[in-house]
C-alpha cells in the first residue's frame, strides 16, 4: 500500500567557502538548502518528481551532522501526523461526525489525539480563523475542557486550570456570562452561535469535534 509523507526537498547545490545563499522556496539548513512543501502529502514517486520540479532532490542525510540538522528543522517547524493539518502551533484535525463529550475523546484518541486545549489567545484566533475556513456548524465543536472533575472549578483535560472571563468566554444574550448553570452543564464547546466563544453545555450534547495531537 502506497503511504503518504511530508516532503522535503535538498537543492543540488555546492556549498563553497562564501555564505549559503539559497532561491526562493529553501531555506539554509546547516550546510543545505531545504524547501519544505507545505500541507501536502506525497508518494515516494511523486516527491520525486516534486523535488525535481524545484530543481532539488529528496535529502540524503549520510552522517550524523546532517541528520540533526534536518531533524531539528522538522522539530522546529511542527510536522503533523495525517489526518492532521498544522495551524498555527498545533496539529489540528476536525472529525466529520458529530459525538458526546466522552465519545469524543475516544474518537480523537482513535486518530492519535485528543480534545484541543486552548489556553493561548493568539493560537485560539487562529484555531477560530481555521474553523470559518472549513464552513460553519450549527451546533459547535467539543474543546479539551470541563468542570466535571470539580464543580465551578474549569480545567483543560491535562489538569492545568482554564482562564475565565473575555476574551475566551461568551457573555452575550444572557443575564448570566458563560460559564453558567452551575451542576448540570459541565463540558465545554466553541459556540458557533456565540462566534466561538468558550459556552458550556450538556456533556451528552452532540458536537462536532475539534482533536489536537503532537507534532511529530
């Protein structure tokens, strides 16, 4: 069976005694000049071709100084497992069915992930613009937090607590600001209808999923 990969390129370039300056599309790599094709996935065959289209050639790493020059360059820049797409700083993938909260779990982790956590505004902007870029869902998407351990106190799934308050949370159409109905709304979603807003609801709610994994 035919696997797809991240591709990397090497362009066929001597280095000499001056400093490496690499073309359009690569970027100086210890002694290399690497171009990374950005979210795409390729067959050996096809990478081929793509390298060559870029006059380089797929990166041949003979010693041990050329491999952690790379490898670190592809730590660096966050690679992602399929089906996951980089956004921003996390590897993001949106499940096209709708679960509960605890089904949701399980289905992320069945793709290697789990529930995003969003606990830095500039990365949750960019999940946000994702999101309005993959189409609108009625009914919300599941995020990696709750309040279920214990009641009133909010925390993402790795146990680290969870700010309050805007910019994160909705306060708009109720008396009450988000979070709210205190013991019996216990999990958390991105509210379509409050433009993504922090809202908490019923964990046995069906909600589109949003899965965060490790970058590779």
């Amino acid at each position: 069976m035919m696997s797809l990969k991240k591709v990397f390129c090497l362009l066929l370039f001597v280095a000499g005694a001056s400093a490496i300056e690499c073309p359009a599309g690569y970027e100086v790599v210890g002694s290399k000049c690497i171009h990374r094709l950005h979210d795409s996935y390729l067959t050996h065959n096809d990478a081929v071709a793509y390298c060559y289209q870029n006059f380089g050639r797929l990166p041949v790493l003979p010693d041990c100084a050329s491999f952690i020059g790379v490898a670190t360059y592809v730590d660096n820049g966050c690679l992602c497992a399929v089906p996951y797409d980089l956004v921003g700083t996390q590897c993001v993938h949106l499940l096209p069915t709708s679960y509960n909260f605890t089904d949701a779990r399980t289905a992320c982790g069945s793709t290697g992930g789990d529930l995003i956590i969003l606990d830095d505004c500039e990365q949750y902007s960019r999940v946000i613009k994702y999101l309005m870029e993959q189409g609108y869902s009625p009914f919300g998407y599941w995020i990696g937090g709750s309040d279920e351990a214990l009641e009133g106190q909010w925390r993402w799934i790795d146990g680290s607590p969870m700010a309050m308050g805007l910019p994160y949370w909705s306060n708009e159409g109720e008396e009450d600001p988000e979070p709210d109905n205190p013991g019996v709304e216990n999990c958390l979603e991105l509210s379509s209808q409050w433009m993504y807003r922090f809202s908490n609801t019923l964990c046995s709610n069906s909600r589109r999923v949003i899965c965060e994994a490790q970058p590779l």
